[in-house]
C-alpha cells in the first residue's frame, strides 16, 4: 500500500482513511485485517466484533 492511498483530499480538506494508533499517536496508522486492527510498531491489536449469525429454528 503506498501513502498516499492512506489519505483522501475532498475539497480543501484532507481526510485519512485508516485509524491512527493510540500508542504510537498521529502518523502511525493501523492495519486493517479481517478480525482486527493492528500496528506494526508497537503491535498494538484491537479486535473486531463478530456478529453471531442467528440459529434457525
């Protein structure tokens, strides 16, 4: 992925499309995987919540 893939410029604004890490602060973004957001620097993990599919009756 190349940088500026990360971000989006709408008008005069510039918006980032992936999440900043809360450790490492503005500038480190999280990797977006299937079932969490993770950071290459620290390895700081969040995992996603999965929403269970409902039994049938």
């Amino acid at each position: 992925m190349l940088k500026r893939e990360l971000y989006e410029v709408d008008q005069d604004k510039i918006k980032r499309g992936r999440r900043f890490c809360p450790k490492c602060g503005p500038g480190v973004f999280l990797a977006d995987h299937n079932d969490r957001y993770t950071c290459g620097k620290c390895r700081y993990t969040e995992f996603k919540k999965q929403s269970k599919p409902k039994e049938e009756k």
